[in-house]
C-alpha cells in the first residue's frame, strides 16, 4: 500500500485526489494548503499548512505537487531529497531553463521517480493515433497541426494573480492551457530543428502573460508543424490535433479519433473516455496516469513521463518566446 500525499488544494486537486481514493493499493494520508478554509475539504485526511511539517510528520511514498508553477521547482526538489517520489502536475516548471534544473534532479537522484502530468499522452484517442503512424500503413508524417481555442475570463487571472505574471506562471496560454498540445505535437514529429512563433495579447486584461500565440515548426524529418493557441475564443472549444501522412489523415477532435485515406471520407476509429463536470476538457486520463505511475513505483519500472520527457515542451515554448521577441526563426539546436 503506497501512502500519498497533495499539497495545494486547487482546482487540479479535484481531479487528483478522486483518482488517489479510487487506486486500492494507495492511500491518501494528508493534505496541505496554505489556506486553513481548506480544512475539511478531502473528509479523513490529516491536513496540514506547512508541506515541510507534513513531509517530516509523514513517512510518504508519493507527493503529488498540485501547486501554482514557481513552486514546483522548490517542493520538487525537497520531496526528492528526501526520497519521496513525486507526481508532478504540469507545466514542469516555469522556463526552459528552470526545467533543466528538475531535469538534472532527476539524473542526481535515479532511485527517485518524478512523473510530470502530461496526461493527454494516455487518451485513448492519441495512443491509437501513435498506433496508427507506427503501423506505416499511411506512410510518413508530412505536417501536423495542433489548435486550441478556448476562452478565460478576466477573473481567472483577478483571482489568482500569479497566473497573469511573468515571474511566478512563466507565461500565459501556452504554459497553461496548450502544453499538452505541444507535447503531443513533438512526439508525433519527433526531433525540432526550427520554430518561427508569434506572441500576442488580444484582451486587454492588464496582465503581463500572452493570450495568443502562433508558430512554424520544422521537424528533422522535413515534416512542417502549425501551433495555434488563444483564450479569447468565445467559449472553450475542442482542442483539434491533425496529422498529415503521405497516405492519408488522422484528426482528434472532439475527443474522437478519425481517419481518411487518400481523400476518401472520414471514418470513426474512437473516442476518448470523458471527464464528467465543468471541466469536461481536460479529458479523462489524470487516473491513467496515476496508476500507471503507481505500478512504476511498485515493481520498480521506468516507463512514465520523466521531467527530461516534459522539458521538451518547455523548450518549444521558450523558443516560440523568443522568436516573437526578435521577430526570427530560433534553432532548436540551443537548447542541445
């Protein structure tokens, strides 16, 4: 039985601890918020204001980090010193460059496992899709276009400040709420060598961070990419992933896989599992995740989603950022 522990008790732990409760061989021993309002919100559980009191009132095998993203690196690296395994909600942290810091943790620390929530890798949807490319039947990728469009109030930002900052969110729409889209993007297209992005505001909410952004990409393999991501979308619509083969074309959108061979019609090949709720569009793959995650800690295997695996979505963003700064192309070879 693996005893577990969330600190931050946000939106996202909703999503968490239900999955935590469900696995039978974990059980959620306690809970810490910096807000004491939050007492009594899992039923059960101690609770805790402090993460550094519970970590050493506690004997822990897991800490899920369920807090906002200049954080991440902090409480990561504490867990991981004191060899507690860590399931890491996304982004992995708040630049490139700070990615490379939970990275090297990860190296300096190998009998620890830290497993960052890029969950949409598990959607049933994207797991056929990878499927489907590797079979060869539809021949090579030639692009691959990945657009999210969805919408956030002022407010989202107005209560909880951070989000709207450089310095503590690491920017806005594509760290937020489209990185599971570039994530997807580069391990459909595998090695970058180039991005041209763009970075905009299109509401003028007084915050520091992008609502918009756009970007080229080109593969090694002289496959193109199209990145496309706002919030100013007028409600949150389906996240659309397209990929182009030579021989045909593989859409998810709406949380179903299609396929059209040379032109013909498109055909259902399946449909994601759904998340029920308000927050339908995050997709149904958090308990995937984390129990797949849990047998890696148990017997002692390796195939998770380890942070050197998300810093490469941290690293497109970073470029698209500083593309749009300089108004030119960034080769992908820097961050080698």
């Amino acid at each position: 039985m693996l005893n577990i522990a969330v600190i931050g008790l946000g939106d996202i732990s909703k999503i968490h601890i239900p999955a935590i409760q469900a696995n039978r061989d974990a059980r959620l021993v306690g809970v810490c918020d910096v807000d004491v309002t939050l007492r009594n919100e899992v039923e059960d559980v101690r609770f805790y204001t402090d993460y550094l009191d519970m970590l050493d009132k506690e004997t822990l095998d897991c800490v899920h980090i369920c807090l906002p993203h200049y954080l991440h690196y902090r409480v990561t690296k504490e867990c991981v010193e004191r060899g507690v395994h860590v399931f890491l909600e996304k982004p992995l942290a708040r630049s490139a460059e700070e990615g490379m810091a939970i990275v090297d943790l990860e190296e300096a620390h190998k009998d620890v496992k830290i497993c960052v929530s890029l969950q949409n890798r598990f959607n049933e949807t994207f797991e056929k899709l990878q499927e489907l490319i590797q079979s060869g039947q539809f021949g090579n990728v030639t692009g691959v276009k990945g657009l999210v469009t969805w919408f956030r109030p002022k407010s989202y930002y107005d209560t909880k400040p951070w989000r709207g900052l450089m310095k503590y969110s690491g920017g806005g729409v594509m760290i937020n709420q489209a990185i599971h889209t570039l994530d997807l993007m580069q391990l459909i297209g595998g090695e970058i060598e180039q991005i041209r992005g763009s970075i905009d505001n299109l509401y003028d909410y007084g915050y520091e961070v992008e609502d918009t952004a756009v970007a080229n990409i080109k593969f090694a393999n002289e496959a193109t990419g199209l990145f496309f991501a706002t919030i100013t979308n007028a409600s949150n619509s389906s996240v659309e992933l397209q990929v182009l083969l030579e021989k045909g074309k593989l859409t998810i959108k709406d949380s179903i896989l299609t396929k059209a061979v040379n032109g013909g019609k498109k055909e259902e090949v399946i449909e994601d599992a759904k998340l029920s709720g308000a927050k339908f569009y995050y997709g149904a793959s958090h308990a995937k995740l984390i129990n797949h995650f849990y047998d890696c800690i148990e017997n002692n295997c390796d195939d998770y989603i380890h942070a050197k695996d998300a810093q490469r979505s941290m690293e497109m963003i970073s470029a698209i950022r500083r593309s749009s700064e300089i108004n030119k192309e960034i080769r992908m070879e820097v961050y080698q």
